[in-house]
C-alpha cells in the first residue's frame, strides 16, 4: 500500500501557497484493509476514507467511465491494481494532477508543473467534458488564480463550450451550483468567474437573470460602462476588494437584477427595478435553494440600493422608512452589510472608484440614532401599543431632523447616482 498526497494541496505548495486542506490518494490497497486499520469509509458513492488520528480524506486509486448524463453518471473502478497514474489521469485540469510521494517525489503524468509555470487551467483528457460540474468549478479557480496571471487554455474553453452546448450543465441540481456559486463568490476575482461563465455560456443557464443584464444600457452621465453587465463585473471586483464576506458579494451580484426586465422601449432609464429586483431575487433564491441569510442580505440590495446612495437627500420620514424597511432597527449588523454591497455598487462604475462615498457614515450614523430614542416610564405609562409606537416614531424622526449632513464638500450631484441609474 502506497500513499500519496494530490491534487489542490500540492498545487498550492508549488505556487508557495498555504494549502487549506490535504487529499490523498491510496494506491495497492482495498476498502477492507482500511477499514481493518481504524479509517472510517464516507459516502457510499466513491472509496473514501478518513484517517482515524487527522480526520484528512484519503481515496482509493479509482478510474471512472461515463454511464449517464450529468455529475452523477458515472461507473467507478477501484481496484489494487489502479495505478497513481490511472488515477491522475481521471481529474479535471493539469495543475490538479500532481501528487507528491511520502520522499518528496513529485509524479506528474499530465504536465502540471509546466502549466503553473505558465499560468494555464488546462484540461487533463477529452474525458473532462464528462463532469459538468467542472464547468463551476474552472470557473471558480479562475476566480482564485486570475490575480496570479492564470488564463484558461483555449481548447479547454472550447471544450467548456461544447459541454454546454451539450446541454450537460442543465443536469446540475439546483444545491451544486449554488455551492460553487458562494464559493467563487469569496474568491479574490469574482469578476473573472463571471466573464468566463458568460463567455461560455453557462452563466445563461445557470443564473439566467444575471445573464439577461448584458447588453442593457444605462445613462452614461451616472454609469460610463453604460451596459449593466460591465457595470456587474466591476460591482464584483468593488466587493471583493471591500469586503472578502461571500454573503455580501453574492449581494452585490445580485443587486441590478430588476434592470433585466426594463421594457426596451424604456432605456436606458429603469424606473422601479428595485422593486423588481428583489423579487427577481426571491425567484433566484427559492430555484437554488439559496440560504435565507444570503437571500434576505440580497433582497434588500435589491430593493433598497437606491434609497441607500441618495440618503444624503432624503428627508426624516424617507430615511426612517429605510431603516424600518430594511430592519436595521432590529439588525444593525446586517444594516452594515447592505451598505457595504452599496458601497461596492457606487464603487463598480467607470469613474467611481476613487470618489468618496459618505452614505455610508451617514446611515450608521442615522441607525445609531433611531436606535437610541426611548421612551421613559412615564412617557409610556397609560399608553396603548400603537401610541407607544407613535411616541418611538415622532422622536425618531426629531433624531433624524437633527442629525447633521456630511460638509457640502462631500455631498454635491456629483457622488450622487440618478434616481433610475443605480
């Protein structure tokens, strides 16, 4: 029984990166050795094991062969007679398929290291087209490696191509590419993934409505990219620069989905996308079966964005119902979120970048506020429910009246997005 370590972790260790979890590979051996030694199989699909003292994944060397269509159609093969090689030849990219023996030894059938030299996600066999979930998950490691110079080889973009075409992708249930999804949504360049799964054409059928943004103008006095799919990637790339939280750059990506359903006839304005949006976004959210945090974060990007980048214009009763709205009262903490999508949102435009964007002070300043009125014992005695609520509501407000606006410095046209624009 020989053991090896593969695929992400010795990846990473040539690029000089901290692997963030070990995989190994058994070669010789059979599920009832294992299990006679202490190891504890997982799953009933795959010969996994995990180790009794590290808990680490280790695999017996397997070959699979396509059976039926999608992720799940497979017949796999594990044998003490699979060889290392056999094994590595099975994976997705090149980069993937170097495994390290227990002396240092790298085995390397496929040219992985002359791919990471090159900085290339390249396809190991014709036999990736089998998987569609390595459609995602190119994606994804785009997403990871993109600042590092990786480009995708374009016979593995073609091939990525025509496993779309194949209709294979729409195999995927509902819960993988979701789980895909945050995933790349917390990597350094979510942007990248986005552009690639359009440039192959996977992202209209995975995330149609996210799809359907391209090609949309918008006025270019507020948005110099003017096309809302543009203006998505540099959203993307505004976010994960603020914040690496995947809830609040799933935010972000989600934000502009009611632009998508703006009559032609109507462009570039898009008056009540905000509304549209966020039941765009629950459709979106119940098909992937989306968490409620990452939903509910969402809906209110969508419907709240533009309230949020016009809060130095609002008056007391407009921005107290923003605050009520989007139950900031209740959770400040997730209050902040949206205004770190927003921010991404005012950030992810031609000529936003650099600009101030005081909103954001503005409105925790403005939360703090609302949440600190309270009503004495005396105030509230004798009354009702509803008169107490009047009470909180009227001195909310007077906070509100009295809470002073950033130096007009900072608060002129031109920070301020238009109304149907954002």
């Amino acid at each position: 029984m020989e053991v090896y370590l593969v695929g992400g972790a010795v990846r990473d260790e040539l690029l000089g990166r901290t692997p963030g979890e070990r995989d190994w590979v058994v070669v010789g051996a059979t599920p009832e050795e294992l299990l006679a030694a202490g190891y504890r199989r997982v799953g009933n699909d795959f010969p996994v094991f995990l180790h009794p003292v590290t808990g680490e994944e280790y695999a017996l060397a397997r070959t699979e062969r396509k059976t039926g269509r999608g992720y799940r159609g497979f017949e796999t093969r594990h044998a003490p007679d699979v060889t290392l090689e056999d094994d590595l030849r099975r994976r997705d990219l090149t980069i993937n398929a170097i495994a390290r023996a227990a002396d240092g030894t790298l085995i390397d059938p496929c040219g992985g290291q002359r791919d990471l030299a090159a900085r290339v996600l390249r396809h190991v066999s014709p036999a990736f087209v089998e998987d569609p979930v390595r459609v995602l998950r190119v994606a994804r490691l785009l997403a990871r490696f993109a600042p590092a110079g990786f480009t995708v080889a374009p016979e593995t973009l073609a091939l990525l191509r025509t496993m779309v075409a194949a209709g294979e992708v729409d195999a995927l249930v509902p819960e993988r590419v979701w789980q895909e999804t945050i995933r790349a949504l917390g990597e350094p360049a979510p942007a990248a993934w986005l552009r690639l799964l359009r440039e192959c054409g996977a992202l209209a059928r995975v995330l149609p409505e996210v799809d359907a943004l391209y090609g949309v103008p918008q006025p270019a006095r507020w948005h110099p990219e003017i096309d809302t799919g543009r203006h998505l990637e540099l959203v993307l790339a505004a976010a994960a620069e603020l914040t690496g939280e995947p809830r609040i750059v799933c935010a972000a990506l989600l934000h502009d989905l009611g632009k998508g359903q703006t009559p032609r006839e109507r462009w570039p304005a898009h008056h009540g996308h905000g509304v549209r949006g966020a039941a765009l976004v629950q459709q979106l959210a119940s098909r992937l079966r989306m968490p409620n945090d990452c939903r509910d974060l969402a809906c209110l990007a969508a419907r709240w964005h533009g309230h949020v980048h016009r809060a130095l214009e609002l008056r007391p009763g407009t921005l107290l119902g923003l605050l009520e709205g989007a139950d900031a009262l209740r959770r400040p903490g997730r209050f902040g979120e949206l205004l770190r999508a927003c921010e991404a949102d005012f950030r992810g435009r031609g000529d936003g970048a650099a600009r101030p964007y005081p909103q954001a002070a503005y409105l925790a300043s403005a939360l703090a506020a609302a949440r600190a009125v309270t009503l004495s014992a005396d105030e509230h005695c004798g009354c009702s429910g509803d008169q107490i609520a009047a009470l909180l509501r009227e001195q909310r407000l007077a906070a509100l009246a009295a809470l002073p606006k950033p130096a007009p410095a900072q608060s002129t046209a031109a920070i301020r997005p238009g109304r149907d624009a954002v």
